[in-house]
C-alpha cells in the first residue's frame, strides 16, 4: 500500500509538471522544408500584424506565389516567425487554412501597438501587488481582458475556474493617468492580458505612447502606398529597417507564448488544436495509467 501511495503521488507531480510544459510550449511548422534549412535565420515573432494592401502567400520567402485566398488589406494576421532575406526584406510564417505553413511580405504592413510594446515602453512604472484579487472579485461580474491598459476594446472577456482555489495571479500592476490599477496576468487557462483591478474602464486612459509600427517599404517600392494614418510610426530609412528588425530579434528573450486572441484574423485563424489536445492528451493518459495501476493491485490484493 506504501508503494501505491508513493506512485500516485508521483503520477500528481507528473501531472502538474506536463501540464505546465505543454502551456508554454511555442509551435513549429511542420513539413516546412524552408524553415528547418534556415532555423538559426529564423526568429519568434508570435504577434498580430495588419494589411495595407491584399497580400499573396508563399511556400518560402521570395518563393512562388500559392493559389490559396489572399490576406485582404485592412485585415489582421498572426505572424508566428520572421526571417530578413539577403535584401533586407522582412517575412512573416503564418498558418493558412488551406497550407500549414505559408510565408507573407511584410513590407509596408502594421504592426498593431501591443502588450509587448506597452511593456517596453512602461515597464519601469509597474508596480508589485500587494495582495490578489480574491473570489468575490470575480463574482457575477464581466471580466474584460485587454491587450494593454488603455486598450480600444478588451480582447475577449476572462474565464474564470468556479473553483475558487484557483484564480487568476497577477504579477504586476500599472496605474494609468486616471488612477485606474491594471494588472497583467502571464497565463491563466490559456488567457494572458491586463484587467482592470480597481477604477472605471470608462475613464481609462491610451497610453501616450501607443503607436503602429509601419515595416519600411522594399527598395522597388513595394509596400509605399500606405493609408494616412497619424497613429502609424513610419521607419522608412535603411537604419531604421535595421532597429525594427533587431527589435524582433531582442524580443526572442522577452517574449511569451504567442497571443492567440486576435479579434478579426478570422481569415487567418491560428490553429489552437495542438495548444488544446496535448494538455488533454496527457491528462487522459496519466489517468489511464493510474486507473490500470490501481486495477492490477486490487485484483492481485483480492486474489491474496
């Protein structure tokens, strides 16, 4: 009995540990024969990008053009990697409904302003919580979960377990102008964003540093017919090219798993099966386990 005791308490820790691993697991393409040749070129980029104009798909960068539906301008995409080619052109891998992995010019497109760079941008001004939200918070209530504080609309809003012993941990807090107290949450059931913990979202502030990031245009143009927009950052000069490049690349470190809650890239929907199955998969299989074990011992311990 000692012994059966011993090996459930070791299928729990199994449990919790696989559960955790698979939350903070980043995906690969699969089958992408450009991506495994060029895998040490290749950044993690995981945000969401905007169209400016209708972008084509291809299986590698400069690659040829895939017959499969288009990103139409003014529609949202998550980009999961990066690669610069020799020219400087910067290319985002994304999924395709119709290709596993496809590969997109990103010249002249938006990067929407977003949680990594509200944190870059604020990151000095976050504050320790003094102590967590408790069930009560929680209770009868819509939860709003933003990108950043400040943000337009909340991205979705916050599930939240009805058991409450486990809640949702924030690890910092933000005050905007207004006083409202934001507080971010890394990863809470596959959720990760800002909540606004104490003061009236109808008098959130945008933060005063909230601006698109524009990716330069090609040297032949392509990209340059841009809509006026005057929260749009334009980093048209070659030195320019190279920080906005070298900023994805330092953001390799920093950033989290990618954000899967894209409002409107419903033409580019992310595939969140795997995200989905593996924590399921392993949970069912750890059970399975435990239950076969189980059985053997009490039909050994009644034939005893």
């Amino acid at each position: 009995m000692r012994k059966m005791i011993i090996f459930l308490m070791s299928v729990c820790i199994l449990f919790t540990f696989a559960f955790s691993a698979a939350a903070d697991v980043i995906w690969e393409p699969y089958g992408d024969s450009f991506y495994d040749a060029h895998r040490d070129e290749i950044v993690y980029e995981g945000r969401t990008y905007k169209a400016t104009r209708d972008l084509e798909f291809c299986k590698k960068p400069n690659g040829k053009t895939l017959s499969v539906d288009p990103i139409y301008a003014d529609e949202t995409f998550f980009v999961q990697y990066v690669y610069e080619d020799e020219d400087g052109v910067l290319w985002g891998n994304c999924s395709h409904r119709d290709a596993d992995s496809v590969w997109v010019d990103l010249s002249g497109n938006i990067r929407p302003y977003d949680r990594e760079d509200f944190r870059e941008d604020y990151e000095d001004t976050f504050e320790d919580l003094s102590a967590q939200p408790d069930a009560a918070f929680y209770a009868d209530a819509e939860i709003g979960l933003y990108d950043y504080p400040g943000a337009e609309k909340p991205m979705h809003s916050m599930y939240v377990a009805d058991d409450a012993s486990y809640l949702p941990e924030y690890n910092h807090t933000y005050t905007d102008p207004n006083g409202n107290v934001w507080g971010e949450t890394f990863y809470y059931m596959g959720q990760k964003g800002w909540v606004l913990l104490e003061g009236d979202v109808t008098k959130a502030v945008k933060p005063d540093k909230a601006e698109d990031t524009l990716i330069p245009a090609r040297a032949d143009g392509t990209g340059a017919d841009l809509p006026e927009d005057e929260n749009i950052t334009e980093e048209a000069t070659e030195e320019n090219s190279k920080n906005v490049t070298d900023s994805v690349h330092d953001l390799q470190e920093t950033t989290q798993s990618p954000d899967r809650n894209v409002i409107g890239a419903d033409r580019l929907p992310q595939d969140d099966s795997a995200n989905v199955l593996l924590p399921v998969l392993l949970v069912a299989a750890v059970v399975a386990v435990s239950l076969a074990v189980l059985f053997v011992f009490f039909r050994k311990k009644k034939k005893n």
